[in-house]
C-alpha cells in the first residue's frame, strides 16, 4: 500500500477448524485448523469465511471464524 492510498488497511484472519462440541469452542485438533488467509478488510474476509462455511455446512462440527487482526495490532484504534 502506497502514502497515497487513502483506504486504509484493517487486517482479518480467517480459519477455522473442528470443534469438539457444536456448541464449546474447543478444536479437537490445533494441528489441523484451516488457515483460510489474511484479508485487507472484513468484506474479503467474509467472502473466504462464507465460502468456506458453506462449503463444510454437512459437518456439525466444522466452524469457520473472522479475526479482527488490525484490533489486536492496535488496540487504541477506533476502527
């Protein structure tokens, strides 16, 4: 991204992976989570997070999640 580029860029993670119980937020295993990617806004990342949501929605189990990276990075931040 340019100095002159006046959007500016809020990072998002996408993964995801299989939980133990539907319900918890437990993974049953942290070696096979889905690293989907990182997104330079939530639209992108929505977009990946859907895609593959719908793509696993037979498996109960199964839940994708959006990461709000640039709140982490900086908490201050009003975005």
């Amino acid at each position: 991204m340019s100095e002159t580029d006046t959007s500016k860029q809020l990072l998002h993670l996408v993964f995801g992976g299989e939980l133990e119980s539907p319900e918890g937020l437990t993974f049953r295993d942290l070696d096979d989570l889905d690293i989907v990617g990182i997104y330079p806004n939530y639209a992108k990342a929505y977009e990946a997070w859907k895609a593959k949501a719908q793509a696993t929605v037979d498996n109960a189990h199964m839940r994708y999640f959006i990461v709000h990276m640039h709140r982490l990075l900086d908490p201050d931040a009003t975005a």
